[in-house]
C-alpha cells in the first residue's frame, strides 16, 4: 500500500495529474510495474461513473417527478381524444369481467361488473356493521373467583391500617417470613404467602402487631 | 363445597328470626345523583324508599348519598371489613355504573371519565367489591346495583373509551346473590316517577313478600319490571348460595315460597 499512489491513480483516472505528479507515477510504474493493473482498474471505474451520473437527469426529484405526471396527463388526454375517434383499445377481462360473464351465462342474465363489486362493498360494509354492532352489545362474563388467578391457599388474607408505614410493613411481613402475592385492590386487601412456619402462629403474630384490620386465614381448598 | 359455609347458609333465616346477634343483616347504601355532567333524578329517593323497606325488616342500614371517589371507596372498605360476622351483607348502589373489560365499575358523583385509565383511576370497582363479599366465609352476601343509566360519555363519540361500555358486566360469585336493574350490557331507565322502575319493584316486593327465596323474590321483581317497561328492561340476577336466604322469614322462621 503507498498512499501516494493511490492518490495519484485516482487523479490519473480524473485526468486531474499535474506534471510533477506524473513524472512521480511514471517512476513509480517503473519500479513496481504490478502497479499499472490499480491504475487501469481506477481509469475503468472512473470512466463506469462517469457514465451513470451522465445518464441521470439534471432535474431534482421532486421536479422531476412532477413533470413526469405532467408528461403522463397529457399523454392519457390524446389517448382519450384518440379513443373517441378510434375502436377502443381491445384489452384482457379482468376477474370482475370474467366473474360477471360467468355469472351472466349461469344465470342467464347479464350483471355489470362494477354494480358487482360495489354490491361485495355494501355487503363487506354490512358485515363488518353487524359485527361492531354486536361487539358493543357484547359483555363479559367472569366469576368472582377472577381470583382464581391468584396464588391458592394456604395465604393470609391481610389488611393493614391506613395509617401504617411502607417500612412497618414490610417489618411485619418479614417477622412472619411473609411474602404479598396478591393484592392490594381497591378493598386494601393482600393476599400473603407464609414460606415457612406455622399460617396461625403467623396470622396471631400479625393480629398482635396492631398494624392490621383484618387478618384471615385463607385454606388451601376454597 | 365448605361445610361451614353451608350450615352458615341454612343458619341464616333461623338466626334473623331470633335475632340473637346483632348486626345479623348489614346494608351499605348508596345513591349518587349529583353527577357534574349527567345529574340524576331519582337516586337519592331510590337509596332513602330502599333503606326505609330494610330497616323495617330489621337490617342494620348504613346510607349514605352522593359519594365522591375518595369517600366511596372508603365506604365500601370499610363495609367489607366491618361485616365479616354477619349474617347477611346487602349493598345496593344507585347511581351510574360501565363495564370494562369483564368488569363492573360504580361512578362516585365526581367522576370526570375521558379515557380507560380513568376508568379504572376514578371509579369503585363492583366486581372487586362482590369478590372481596365472596370471600367472606361466614353469612351470606346479596349486591343490588341499579346503576345501569346511559351516561353521557358514551354518546360523546370519543373513541378513547373503546372498551368501556354502558351497563354492567355479568358476575357470580360463590356465597352470593348479584342483581342488576338491567340485562348486563343493558341500560335501565330512571323512570318517569320520583323512583326507578327497578327500585319500586324491588321495596314493593319487600313490603309484600319479604319471605320469599331470594331467587324467587328477584324473579317477581324481574316480572314487574319486564311487564311495566314493556319488555325494554329486563333485570337480571344470579344467585350462588349454599343455603336458602330470605330478607325477612316466615312465621316457623323459614323462608316462604307462595305467600
């Protein structure tokens, strides 16, 4: 690799060497002639540019783009004005053509594409009607038992005083190696696990630390 | 099935005949009518005409009207954790109520809903409400909620509240009987009179047969509704006891079938 080099290839490629330069590069091709390959793969390259920006279009996108739909409008224009003197132009049925013409030979009558397809709108329309109707007549039914998703029994079921701190329950909880794993709503009620250690002695514990209003026993079976 | 649970169920009429605990039968009623956007006519009337019909028949009533968020909640909390030895737990809402997403939600009157979250930020949930009296292991629970009106919300035209939905969603709950003024997805009407269809139906069948089966009890309701409306509503109810309840039994102090 020699950054001089590859430097003045580039510009070689450019046609941008100044005669200094190309004295350096022609010395340079002479001490190491396995060199001149990168200088014509640069020349190569350079000319492919070339080419592709040439061949885009001086204009900005979006002028661009707006001309072409001016190009478009005028050509559809003729193309009316021409179909108005001229047999239109023959082109393939589409599925809607192809449905109708099946329809018009099993039924025996002839039935307009575009009466179809705004036919299978209404009905869609309908449909989807009918649906959001329903779905706002809907309700649910759960059962009480939503607490079913809970953790079961054996639990303590627990309200604390209004009054009492983060801190203090969390010592009370602690004491009786408790862990909240339901709860609280809007009632104020936990639901809370006993790890280890007698449930009773746990909920006599609590009742007794004065920070409670409500300290129940939940059994395992409900 | 807890054995407890059905002895509690079976105990429940004979404990209301002898009275020998108190508060055997509790109801927390509400009634919100004063909603900033979609006021009411009849609820507060419907919530004094049903506390009035249960007192009579010997409940320990709890009322209270136009309850903003912060106080329903707390009215309710406070309900689910003070009753657990009763016998009986009734809740009657009035007022205006949607369902999201399979679950019921009650509008305190200062409800300011524009999207789901509010829904679920600024409403007390029913269903959690019923799950929480379901829980409950002793006595039975029955939660009527006449909160099926059309609120405006809904014909605002704003889609952000795509899930939620007029009316209340069906829920059944072990222990307990749930009854809407209206099928659930339905909306009620507030009547033309200074009470709700539903609510005149339902004190007039506790004035005249309060010793029917609940079940039964509700399907009179059920009746008198349908035919008043012309079929436009239709109430609707579950029951899941264990035992046989009624608001006041007979004279042998058990529940009556054709008064």
């Amino acid at each position: 690799m020699n950054p001089q080099f590859d430097e003045l290839s580039r510009k070689a490629a450019a046609g941008t060497l100044t005669a200094a330069e190309r004295e350096w590069l022609d010395a340079h091709l002479r001490e190491h002639p396995d060199k001149r390959a990168q200088l014509e793969w640069d020349a190569a390259l350079s000319a492919k540019l070339e080419q592709k920006i040439a061949a885009m279009p001086a204009l900005p996108g979006w002028e661009r783009t707006e001309r072409a739909l001016q190009a478009e409008q005028a050509a559809s224009e003729t193309g009316r004005t021409a179909r108005a003197v001229k047999p239109a132009v023959v082109r393939s049925p589409g599925i809607l053509d192809r449905v109708s013409d099946w329809l018009a030979s099993s039924l025996g009558f002839a039935i307009n594409a575009q009466a179809m397809a705004v036919a299978l709108v209404l009905v869609q329309a309908g449909v989807i009607g009918a649906l959001a109707w329903q779905y706002e007549r809907d309700y649910s039914e759960i059962r009480a038992g939503t607490q079913d998703q809970t953790p079961r029994g054996p639990l303590l079921r627990v309200s604390f005083r209004e009054d009492v701190r983060e801190s203090e329950l969390r010592r009370a909880l602690a004491g009786i190696g408790g862990e909240i794993v339901g709860g609280p709503g809007q009632i104020g009620v936990y639901l809370v696990r006993v790890k280890d250690g007698d449930l009773r002695a746990a909920a006599q514990r609590l009742r007794a630390s004065g920070i409670t209003e409500l300290v129940e026993i939940v059994e395992a079976k409900r | 099935m807890n054995i407890a649970r059905i002895l509690a169920g079976w105990a429940i009429a004979l404990t209301a005949t002898a009275g020998a605990q108190a508060p055997a039968r509790v109801a927390l009623l509400i009634g919100n009518a004063q909603y900033a956007d979609a006021p009411l006519r009849n609820p507060l009337n419907d919530v004094r005409e049903v506390a009035a019909s249960l007192k009579s028949l010997g409940f320990a009533v709890t009322t209270h009207e136009n309850l903003k968020l912060g106080e329903m909640r707390e009215s309710l909390r406070k309900f689910v954790l003070t009753t657990r030895t009763a016998d009986v737990r009734l809740v009657y809402f009035a007022g205006h109520g949607l369902q999201m997403r399979g679950r019921s939600y009650l509008l305190p009157v200062d409800a300011k809903i524009n999207n789901e979250t509010h829904v679920l930020e600024r409403t007390a949930d029913a269903t959690e409400l019923v799950e929480q009296l379901s829980a409950i292991e002793r006595g039975a629970n029955v939660v009527i909620i006449d909160a099926c009106r059309t609120h405006p919300m809904f014909t605002s035209g704003t889609r952000k509240m795509w899930a939620a939905k007029p009316g209340l969603s069906k829920v059944t709950a072990s222990g307990t009987v749930v009854a809407f003024s209206t099928r659930p997805g339905q909306t009620a009407l507030d009547g033309d009179g200074a009470i709700s269809v539903y609510t005149r139906h339902l004190t007039r069948g506790l004035r005249q047969a309060p010793a029917l089966p609940v079940e039964e009890f509700f399907k009179r309701v059920r009746a008198g509704v349908v035919a008043e409306t012309n079929n436009k509503q239709v109430p609707w109810e579950s029951s899941d006891l264990n035992g046989e309840l009624c608001f006041r039994p007979g004279a042998n102090g058990q529940c009556v079938r054709e008064p």
